[in-house]
C-alpha cells in the first residue's frame, strides 16, 4: 500500500499556490513564495490520502456523462416541484443502501457527486470500505421506486466508468467480474474483505434501510388527552 503521507505531496503544493495567487489577485514573487510555503505546510499537517487511478479519458464517455447528468437534472426538477406542489399528498422518504461495483475513492466520489446533483437524492454517507454509499430519496411510493433510486445511482457509476475507466475496468463491467482493487485499498487482516460497520442495523437492498414519513397535522386534543371535535 503506497502512503502520501511519506513524501511530500508536489502536485497537492502546486494547486494550492495556484489558489492562493488567484485569492490574493496579483501574481508576484512574493505571492507565489507565501502560497508554496503555505501549501507545503497545509500538506504536511493534513495529509491527504493516496488516489489511485489507471484509467484514461475517453472523450464519448465524458460527453454521455454530462449530457445525461443534464437531462436528469431537468427531468428531477420537474418531478421534485411536482411533488412540493402536490399540496396535501403524503409521501414517504427512504435511505438506501447502494454496493458500488468498483473499489476505486475516484470513482466513488464522482458518482456520489452525481446523485447528489440531481434533485431529490441526497448521499447521507459513504461507507470505503465497503464500497457502498447510503443514499436518501424522497416521494418513495412502493418497491419499485426503491429500485429505481438504487439502479439510477448505479447507471451513474457506470457512466463514470465508460468516462474515465480503464480497459481492464471496463471489461469486468462488461462480463460482471469483480472489479480490480487499487494499490491503496486494502482488504481485511487475513485477507478477507472488510465488514459493513452497519450490516446489523439496515436491511438488505432494495428495501429501505429506513424510512420516515411526512408529518402531518397534530389532532387537537384537551387537557386529558382526548380529541376535540
């Protein structure tokens, strides 16, 4: 397992100089010489975690990707605004459990990005050692909308995939087999893969590991507790 935090992290130093200059609005020595000083010490005391990545840019992949996330924006929107106007309707919201197809932070961070995007779906939490992000969606109506929810976070690893996947990644997303794992992701001590740290308290997928329904209205009761009519 490669470790960043063992050397000094020139990329990470560079773009933070970079950021700095553009803060300050003026590029001069001075500047660039506080902005790399300030960089290499934001590096050394919060060291970030290796990324790694093999695959390459794939031009077809990356327009589909935001072409499609275009669309689903507007399609969500419509929907989302349908339902926050639907007064009087009562609807149920649900957090689902999403396994992840490949091993890789990238991967994981774009598609959990993605699905934060589009309305109505927000990632809560995202489990890496598990490859598994917990995704809450509002206006769930029966099993099939819970499905939906999980497959369209799924489709957006894909498209991840077909963007910046690697030949290898994308034959095992072709035939099903399991994806390689990076350098920098381990599994367990003997070898074995790491544990759910929640598999004893959610459900299993599709169903909802909870759910919470819309409040409505109290029922006015009097002192003893008793409806009014």
């Amino acid at each position: 397992m490669t470790d960043r935090r063992n050397g000094l992290q020139y990329k990470t130093i560079i773009a933070l100089t970079v950021v700095w200059v553009l803060l300050w609005g003026e590029l001069s020595i001075l500047n660039v010489l506080i902005g790399l000083i300030v960089g290499l010490v934001i590096t050394l005391v919060f060291p970030l975690p290796p990324i790694s990545f093999h695959g390459r840019l794939r031009p077809l992949g990356a327009l589909w990707l935001g072409v499609k996330l275009v669309l689903d924006l507007v399609v969500a929107s419509l929907s989302v605004v349908g339902t926050v106007f639907h007064f009087g309707k009562k609807f149920d919201n649900a957090v689902i459990r999403v396994p992840l197809r490949s091993h890789s932070d990238l991967y994981m961070t774009i598609a959990a990005e993605l699905t934060c995007l589009v309305p109505g779906s927000v990632v809560i939490e995202a489990s890496r050692s598990t490859d598994t992000l917990y995704v809450h969606v509002m206006d769930v109506s029966g099993p099939e909308d819970l499905e939906a929810a999980k497959q369209a976070t799924l489709d957006a690893e894909i498209r991840v995939l077909k963007a910046l996947g690697s030949n290898e990644e994308l034959e095992c997303l072709r035939t099903g087999a399991p994806m390689p794992r990076p350098d920098n992701r381990d599994k367990g001590p003997g070898g074995e893969e790491p544990e759910d740290e929640y598999e004893d308290v959610f459900s299993a997928d599709p169903t909802p590991v909870s759910t919470e329904t819309q409040a409505s209205p109290e029922t006015p009761t009097d002192g003893a507790g008793e409806e009014r009519t």
